[in-house]
C-alpha cells in the first residue's frame, strides 16, 4: 500500500513539473526516531498498531499542525489499533474501527460497493464533480470497494464525514472518510486501504488529488 501512496505522491499536478512532495517510506519501528517536524503528511498504511513509543511522536506532531492520514489493511488489528489511538490511548483516531464489511458472493463482488458522492457538495469532493459536470471520466463514482472496516463516528459534532459508501438494501450509508481537527493539526481517517487489496480506488486516476 506504500508503493500506491508513494507514487501518488510524488506525480505533479500536470504530469511535466516535479512534485511539491519528497515521499520517504518508512517502517513503523522507524516512526518514534524519525524527525517528523519537516513532513506535510505523515501516513499510516496498513500497519497492525503504532507502538507506544510513537505515540508521543505522533501525538505532538498532529498538535503542532501536521497532518496524519490513516489507511486499514489486511494487517490491521482493530482492537489494538483503537487501543493505542483511541480514546483510551493517544486520542487520535477520528472514529472506533468496527466489524468488517467484505463483499464474498461473486455477483456481489461484480458490482462492488460504490462511493456515494452525496452532489458533490463537500469541498473535497468538488474537483470531482466539475469533472463530472464537465462530462470526465476521472474514476471515482465507478469506484468499486470489496472491503472495508466500519467506522463508528461519534455523533458530537467533533469528527466530520467527508464521503460515504451507497447504502446497501436495509442498512444506513457507513461512512469511507472522516477527519478531525486536534489540536493545529487534523487526522483522516480512511474506511478502506491504500492499495486495490479491498478496492480499486488506486487504479483510478482519482486517487492522486
């Protein structure tokens, strides 16, 4: 999932000039004794649960204005991972991971659980819709999620939801994105991974912006 986020990030914006980002990718032991003060962006990508020596790291980070981004994966251990940045622990984690959601059936699969762009209307998702409007296929409503981790986002106003999934027949639409303001800094937090392991948003050319 690494690789997918690194190349994402080091593409410019026109395909011609250099990237406004020096990707560097890391292992989690490396996070607590890596300066992070010079980073825009620090990701965590499929990791089984930050170490405690790091969550100090982590913690100022996001609090002096840095943003940390989270992505699930097939290694992610949901108790754990809520454990150590949850309320219990460092207080970084937007919402609880819960139960898996994982598409099995082969009709199922076929379709895919699509993301719900709800109009477009929220500020992160309006360069998509103007590529819509514009008649652009730019791969992002044909998105297909096989899996995803629920995301049980607290209903206080504190954790904002940036996109939903479709609901499916007889349940309530579960949120993809959601983001928190801490401190200067801010946290999102992905439903689904980084890479096409549960979906095929990295193929897309709308993972890059």
């Amino acid at each position: 999932s690494t690789t997918y986020l690194a190349v994402a990030h080091g593409l410019s914006a026109d395909n011609k000039s250099a990237s406004v980002f020096a990707p560097k990718v890391i292992t989690e032991l490396e996070v607590g004794t890596t300066p992070l003060s010079g980073y825009a962006e620090v990701v965590l990508s499929n990791v089984a649960a930050p170490a405690r020596n790091v969550h100090a790291a982590l913690q100022k980070y996001v609090a002096d204005g840095g943003l940390l981004m989270i992505f699930p994966g097939n290694r992610t251990d949901t108790a754990r991972m809520n454990e150590a940045l949850g309320e219990s622990g460092a207080k970084l984690l937007p919402a609880p991971y819960g139960q898996p959601v994982k598409l099995e059936h082969a009709d199922q699969l076929a379709a895919g659980i699509k993301f719900d762009p709800e109009g477009f209307t929220h500020p992160v998702l309006q360069m998509f819709g103007e590529a819509a409007a514009a008649g652009k296929d730019v791969g992002f409503t044909s998105v297909q999620t096989s899996e995803y981790l629920k995301l049980a986002v607290p209903q206080d106003g504190t954790v904002e939801t940036i996109l939903r999934y479709l609901a499916r027949p007889n349940s309530i639409a579960d949120a993809a994105v959601v983001t928190k303001a801490i401190g200067k800094g801010r946290v999102v937090e992905f439903a689904s991974s980084a890479d096409t392991t549960w979906n095929s948003f990295a193929a897309e050319p709308s993972f890059v912006p």
